[in-house]
C-alpha cells in the first residue's frame, strides 16, 4: 500500500531508527507496580510489527497465530508506525518480522517500475536481491493483494457508466477527490493519475482514514477516493472500484519479511506455518477480516478468531 510507503530512498534512516527506539521502549517499559521488578523481555520470542493502519494489525495477528499455534512464542507490536519507522527497527533486530507489500517494499528499497510491476515471483525475486544485504529475506508471497484503488459511489458509477480510471478523464475537472493528505506528493494517488491518466481534479478534500474517505464518497462530499481493493467498506456494495486500465499501481502481494537470524535459529519450524497461511490467503479473504474489522470494530486478535471460525481453517 503505498500511500504508506513513503518517498522512495534505498538506505534506512537513522532518525526514524532514533525514533523506533523510543517507541520500543515505550512498549517494553511497561509501568510495574511498587516494589516489582520490571519484566524482561523473552529473547526466544518472535517479535512481530505491524504497520499504523487496521488491515495491517489484523494480519499480523493471523500469521503470529499461526506460529503460536506451532508452538513458537511471538510478541505482536501492533501499529508500529510507517515503512520508515518498521523497517529500520527490522534491520537492526528490534523486531523480527513484519508482513509487508511487495511492491510497495522493493520501490522503498529502490526498486524500478519494471521490477515493482512484474508478476509476483519476480517482484519477490527482486525483493529477496535487495533485502539480502540487510539481513533479511522474503518467505513465500501470499495471492492475496492490497493496492492502491480508486471508488466512486456505485450510483455514480452507473449513471456515468465509470469502470475504469481513464473513464475518468473528461469529468475530472469538475470533480472533487478525496484521499491521505500526502496524496499529491505520491506517484501512486494523485500524482500518479494526473501523470498516467492526466486526470486533474476539481478540488482535493484531505481525509483522516480509510474510513473517513469512504464516508465522504457514500455522502457525496466527495466524488472520487483512495480506498484499496480490500477496503472493508467494500462488502456493503455502495462503492465500486475503478479498474487501473494503465497499470498504475504495482504488484502487491503480502509477503512475510524476516530476519535471517530468526530463520536460522526456528529453520522449517517458523518457515512452515508462516508459508501455509501465505499458500491460502486470498484478496477475499482480505476483505473479509477487513470487514469484519470494520463493521463490529473489534480487537485484531478477535476479529482474526472470528475470521477462521467463520472459515473454519
């Protein structure tokens, strides 16, 4: 997702490394009670990050399920931060793993169009080059993919008979589009569009969330917003999604990113059960927990409890 992303860069920044430590001791510092002695930390435990958005707490908790349930201990700290602050913290072995999007990843470490827009073995064998003088390697990408899309109302869609971005083009300038405020600045929102698809809109109306810009589109505040293809709002049916005809967006598989050490210490023990979940996993599933997330707004390890019990994996 690469709203998330960042500006690209092929080095990870000691400031956000500065700040990944402050946060790390924040979340190891738990206050004790008087006269207690301060916990310390279990090295043996897989320490799992998460991003700063919802979808991203919730599938971390699915695969440190998954190693739970093989038996290895896992600490899962939930909405971390941006790429800018977990990927350093990955690096220098403040966390273990966090489960990333492909393209979005490798165009952070420098990757080029051709490498982030190939099929996804090759975007993952070009991840798996870059990450290697990190310490760290991808395990198997998953099918499921969250990208960057584009969503009008479903009425909307209809009468203008829009199924695709570039049907776009001769409204766009008396429309208003909605998204993060760092939308402008990123080639894959509206950058992008005006340079791929020479859409140039109305007005830009900044929204907080996901969440936010979904209701600003089903109010009809706004014309067009940045969702993602697994956007929760998207069960209820008042959105549609605009197809990127142009190939906008990259590749976007979930892929584990691990360090190596842990590999080398667990082996087929971690490998497996985290393989497993990613052999399964699909876009739908995505939006499933996404929803069931969105809808009775629930802890991420419940609405994960929910998901397989629902599927019953």
């Amino acid at each position: 997702m690469s709203t998330s992303a960042g500006p690209r860069t092929s080095r990870w920044g000691w400031a956000a490394l500065l700040c990944v430590l402050l946060v790390l001791s924040c979340v190891a510092c738990v206050r004790p009670s008087v006269g207690a002695e301060p916990e310390a930390r279990d090295p043996s435990r897989v320490r799992i990050a998460s991003f700063d958005f919802p979808e991203s707490l919730v599938v971390a908790e699915l695969y440190a399920r998954a190693l739970r349930d093989a038996g290895i201990p896992v600490e899962v700290l939930s909405g971390l931060g941006t790429r800018e602050v977990v990927a350093p913290a990955l690096e220098q072995g403040q966390v273990d793993l966090v489960v990333d999007y492909a393209g979005s990843l490798l165009d952070y470490l420098g990757g080029s169009a051709a490498e982030t827009h190939g099929q996804p073995e090759q975007v993952r064998a070009a991840l798996l080059a870059r990450l290697a003088g990190h310490g760290l390697t991808a395990l198997a990408s998953a099918p499921a993919e969250d990208v960057n899309a584009f969503a009008v109302r479903a009425d909307f869609a209809r009468q203008r008979q829009l199924t695709r971005l570039s049907d776009l083009r001769a409204l766009a300038g008396r429309l208003t589009f909605g998204g993060p405020p760092e939308c402008p600045t990123r080639r894959y929102c509206l950058q992008g569009l005006q340079q791929t698809y020479g859409l140039r809109f109305a007005e830009f109306r900044p929204q907080p969330s996901r969440g936010a810009t979904a209701t600003a589109l089903e109010s009809g505040e706004i014309d067009v917003g940045l969702l993602e293809t697994t956007s929760g709002q998207l069960g209820e049916g008042r959105l549609t999604l605009l197809i990127d005809d142009r190939n906008l967006q990259p590749r976007e598989n979930l892929v584990p990113v691990v360090r190596k050490e842990i590999v080398r210490r667990y082996g087929h023990r971690l490998t497996a059960p985290l393989d497993a979940v990613s052999a399964v996993l699909t876009t739908a599933d995505l939006v499933r927990l996404n929803h069931i997330a969105a809808v009775n707004p629930v802890e991420p390890a419940e609405a994960v409890a929910d998901y397989l019990r629902i599927t019953r994996r």
